[in-house]
C-alpha cells in the first residue's frame, strides 16, 4: 500500500505519462515521427498508465476526487503536449506551416 506523498507524485506522472504515450500514438504528432509505427502498443501502454494513475488518485484523494484528479492531469497534459511539440519544432527551425 502507498503512503504519505508517494500516490501523489505517482498519479501526476502516471497520468503525464499515459498523455504522452496517447500523443505519441498520434498520426499529428511530430516529436518522434518513428514511434508512429508503434500506435497500438503506445494505446495499450497509455490505458493502462492512465487506469494505474486513476488508481492512484484514488487512493491518494479517494475515489471522486481521485477520478477527478487524475483525468485533470492527464488532461493538462494532452493539451500542453501539442504545444511543446510546437516549440521544439520552432526552436528547431523546422517551421512547416500546414495550408
């Protein structure tokens, strides 16, 4: 069983993580354009980080805060993701515009 800050810091990253496998699975995305080919296991990769970051929200916060919590992580992080995508590209010089 997980105690004091440990579920804390465990949902944050978990739910951060399963964002990001979910983004990389992306036909949009462009931070790693190789992983692409990988789509199916990054979305199992991603359900399962985000049941196991749900989990431990539940645990930290209870249960409704806990769903709550954790779908707003990873949340937040599906939003920002596109744009450090962005950034990076720019700050690449790789400024392709689409249109």
């Amino acid at each position: 069983m997980l105690t004091g800050s440990l579920p804390t810091t465990a949902y944050l990253a978990l739910g951060a993580a399963a964002a990001l496998c979910f983004y990389l699975a992306s036909p949009h995305q462009r931070l790693r354009p190789a992983l692409h080919r990988h789509a199916r296991p990054l979305r199992v990769a991603g359900w399962l980080l985000c049941l196991a970051g749900l989990g431990a929200a539940m645990q930290a916060l209870g249960p409704w805060a806990g769903v709550f919590a954790g779908l707003t992580v990873f949340m937040l992080a599906a939003v920002l993701l596109p744009y450090l995508d962005v950034g990076c590209r720019q700050r690449a010089g790789k400024n392709n515009h689409v249109g």
